[in-house]
C-alpha cells in the first residue's frame, strides 16, 4: 500500500480531482490527471511504483495492473 500512496501523492502535485479513480478488468484508472502535463521525472517515478500511461480507449491516462487487481 505504501507505493500506492506515494504515487498517489506524486500523481496530486498535477490536480485534485473529485473522481480520481476508475478500477475494471484488473486496471486501476487515475482519472483528472493528464500525462502531458506530469513531469518526466514524475513519469519515471510512476513507473516504478506500478503506473504506466497507456492510450486505450482514447485518451492518454495513468494505469495500473498492480492496483487493479484483487
């Protein structure tokens, strides 16, 4: 759970919003929260705690396998 909160934390430095998550099919969805607007660094630090940024269904958002899953 520690990594889950540290990349939440990161992930709130780019916003705050109402409805943060979404979670089917074994993936965690940060909602609110464009990857373009997240630093490099960030990116990489999110990589390492189990996000990834993926384009399916669209639009580009921050995803999970690790947290999505029961």
């Amino acid at each position: 759970m520690e990594d889950l909160i540290r990349a939440l934390q990161i992930l709130l430095k780019y916003g705050n919003p109402q409805w943060p998550t979404h979670c089917e099919h074994d993936v965690l969805t940060i909602c609110g929260i464009e990857p373009e607007n997240v630093s490099d660094d960030d990116k990489r630090k999110l990589k390492v705690l189990g996000f990834i940024v993926s384009a399916e269904g669209g639009d580009e958002a921050f995803i999970s396998f690790k947290y999505g899953s029961a």
